[in-house]
C-alpha cells in the first residue's frame, strides 16, 4: 500500500493560504492537503484601511476559501477548540481529524475587551465588520475629534495605525471638511515601526505630523469612559474624542495557549530559520509565531513574514514527504507600503534578522508605491484563488 500523507493546515489567512496553495502545487495528489478555518471567507486585511474611507467594498477584498477545492485543497469550515500536537490532531466542533504534519497559521487573536469600555466606545478597525461600521460612522462625521489609537505597542501591521490616521486625515481633506475635523494619534509605543530603527521612526512620524495631525507616544490606554467619550490613560492623563478608531490588544489564541504551544513571550516560540516548534512536525507560522530579535523587540507580526514563512514550511514539508529536493531557511528579509493617503505611498524593505539591529531601507511616499499597493492587492486575490 502506499504511504500517504495529510498535512493539516490551522487557518486560511495568509500563513495558511498560501502554505496550502504551495503544499498542493509541491506534493503529489494522493496526499491531502486539508485546510481549517472558522471563516468561509479568506480577507485580504491590508485593505482594511480602504474599507473605511470608501475606496474598497467587504466584496472588493474577500474570497471564499471553498474556491481552493478545484485545487485539490480539503476544506473545513468550523471552529478549532482543540490541539493535540503530540499526535497531530485537532478538534473541529467535536469532530476530530489527524494529520502527519501540522502548520498552525491561527494567526494573533483580538481583544478589545480586555480594556474597559474600549468595544462600546469606539470602532475596532482591524476587522471587516469593525471597519465597516468606522466607514458608516465616518461618513455621517461632519465635524470633531477624531482620536486613532493604539492598545498595546505590540500588535500586527506596525504601520497601519500611522497609516489610517493619514488617510483619513486626508479624506477629510478631500471632503473639504478639513477646518471641522481634527485628527489625533495615540499610541502605547514610544514611535511609530520601532524596529526599523530610529531614522525610519523618526520618518514616518514626520510623515504623520506634516499632516497636521497630532502626534502623542507612549500613552497606554486604561479605559474609556463612554457616556463622557473620555479615554483614560494609565498615566492618569485624560482625552476627549468625538469619534475613536483602535487597534485592540493582541493574543495567542487561546487553543493555541491550551496546547502548551506557547512560551513565557505568551507566543509560539519557533526555530527562526525553518518555522518549526518544540513539537515533532509541528510547524507555526506569521502571527501565532514569537520571534525575538536581537535588539530585543521581537519580529514585528504582518502579512509579509506570514507568507514567507508559508514559503519555507511548505517546501520543507514536501521535501520530507517526497524525498526530493533540500530543505530551505527563512532568511528574515520583510517589505511594507506605508499610505500616507492622496494616492500616494512610502515602501520599507530589508532583513529583519540582520544583527545587531535590522537593515531596512525606506523609500519615500510616492505614486508608484501606491499603486504597487493596489497591484499586489489584485495579484493576491488572484493568484491564491
Ligand atoms: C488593518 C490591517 C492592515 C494590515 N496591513 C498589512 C500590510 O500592509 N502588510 C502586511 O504585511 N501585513 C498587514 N497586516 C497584517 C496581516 O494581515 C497579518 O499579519 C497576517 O494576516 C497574518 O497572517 P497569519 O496567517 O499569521 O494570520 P491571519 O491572516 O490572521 O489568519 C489566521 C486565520 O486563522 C483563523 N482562526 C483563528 N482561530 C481559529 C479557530 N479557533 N478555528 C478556526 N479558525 C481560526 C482565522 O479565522 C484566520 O483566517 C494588516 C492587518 C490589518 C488588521
């Protein structure tokens, strides 16, 4: 008989998409390739920020992963409550499935919750239906203060909270409603996409306050008292807002933290090279993953790293079951677009595991980042679909 293998795949956001994609290109047919995800969509999220000002439609940025069965990838709609990496099962509304090889693409888990107030006083821009709801709110906003903010330093997409402050700095420009709104940004880390180092810091926040928009670092949000639309900062500071935007806090998913997956980082410590766990053919991927770094801030969580990651785990897991081929390393090299809105964007790229600290070069906002933005957008939801 012959040997045949399953790979289950945790996850159909960009880790799980494209190791599945990859996994079914490399291996031959009579393996299975089974990819798991509560959602039937798979989001492109970079285009989050566009939902809120009107340029993309829920529509415009989504795929139903189903599309992946005429490729020959099994999929399974349901929620993961379970995860037994000792014997590479999982339980998928109580019904159980075991593979030979595990990728855990679960990405971060979001929870505003955890910050009194935050979910009924403000517009969680990090999820579709979150953005949407902005978006109406936004379009109905005539005058006042609009406050983005940050929850935590440490949360996906560094750039994107500088980012969706920018665009909607300049939507309210477009709507000549410039002199009626203000815009102002607070965040728990000292400066903007820290771990590109302090000139590239020192760059996007000169982007950000060129706008006009208000810059204030290092104010931990506590609470938000609704009724007054006050935020309470743990420093005791305290701010008015019309209209709040957040990113809320991250985490490990809490199947993830149950299976003993997870370190004192309270994320899934990984070979930094080959994506693989403690655990015997157990690999993690892009957000679940905690990868520290010499400077002592850990690889920041994007899409980008999710999908090289993906790239590496994918070709070492075929390599394992065909027996062709040599085995591969991810070398820590990352990229960004940065929009600063008006059709326009900044471009970062270089190696995040470069010692002591990352060489990153950034380029600056122009036409051609923009629209290798917009390109790369339509590539993905191509390509992969
Ligand atoms: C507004 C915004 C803008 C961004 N912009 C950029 C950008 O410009 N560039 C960039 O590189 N990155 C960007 N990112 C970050 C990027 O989207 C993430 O880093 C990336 O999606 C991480 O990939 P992942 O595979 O690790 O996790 P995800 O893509 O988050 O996928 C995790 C999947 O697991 C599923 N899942 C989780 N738990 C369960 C469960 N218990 N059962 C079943 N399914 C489960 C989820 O439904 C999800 O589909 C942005 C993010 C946001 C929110």
């Amino acid at each position: 008989m012959k040997d045949t293998k399953t790979v289950l795949i945790l996850g159909g956001g960009v880790g799980g998409l494209v190791t599945a994609n990859l996994l079914r290109k490399k291996i031959p047919r009579d393996h299975k390739v089974i990819l798991v995800d509560r959602q039937a969509n798979h989001i492109f999220y970079p285009s989050l920020l566009w939902i809120t000002i009107n340029s993309r439609k829920p529509e415009d940025i989504s795929k139903p992963l189903v599309k992946l069965e005429k490729k020959g990838i099994e999929i399974i709609q349901g929620e993961i409550t379970k995860i037994y990496p000792d014997s590479h099962e999982i339980e998928v509304d109580g019904t159980r499935y075991s593979g030979d090889y595990m990728v855990i693409a679960l990405g971060a888990e979001l929870a505003p919750e955890t910050i009194p107030g935050l979910t009924d006083g403000g517009y969680n821009f990090y999820t579709l239906d979150g953005a949407e709801r902005f978006r109406k709110a936004w379009n109905n906003f005539k005058s006042g203060k609009l406050v983005v903010i940050t929850s935590t330093p440490l949360y996906k997409c560094p750039a994107a909270p500088y980012e969706a402050a920018m665009l909607l700095e300049h939507d309210s420009r477009k709507k000549k409603l410039h002199d009626n709104i203000q815009v102002e940004l607070y965040t728990a880390e000292p400066g903007p996409m820290g771990v590109t180092g302090p000139e590239n810091s020192n760059a996007v926040r000169q982007m950000v306050e060129q706008k006009g928009i208000k810059y204030f670092p290092e104010h931990q949000i506590q609470k938000v008292d609704v009724s007054s639309r006050q935020i309470v900062f743990s420093s005791g500071a305290e701010v008015n807002y019309d209209i709040l935007a957040y990113v809320p806090p991250h985490r490990t998913p809490q199947i993830v933290q149950a299976a003993g997956l997870v370190d004192s980082s309270g994320w899934v410590p990984v070979d930094r090279h080959t994506l693989e766990t403690s655990f015997s053919d157990v690999y993690a991927i892009g957000d679940v993953t905690g990868i520290p770094l010499k400077l002592g801030k850990p690889l920041p969580k994007a899409g980008v790293f999710a999908h090289y990651h993906a790239e590496v785990v994918a070709h070492n897991i075929s390599v394992k079951i065909t027996g062709k081929g040599k085995s591969t390393r991810y070398n820590g090299f990352g990229s960004c677009f940065i929009e600063i809105g008006g059709g326009k964007a900044g471009f970062g790229r270089g190696n995040f595991y470069a010692e002591p600290v990352p060489h990153i070069k950034m380029y600056k906002p122009r036409r051609f980042w923009h629209w290798g933005k917009i390109l790369f957008e339509k590539r993905w939801l191509s390509k992969w679909f």
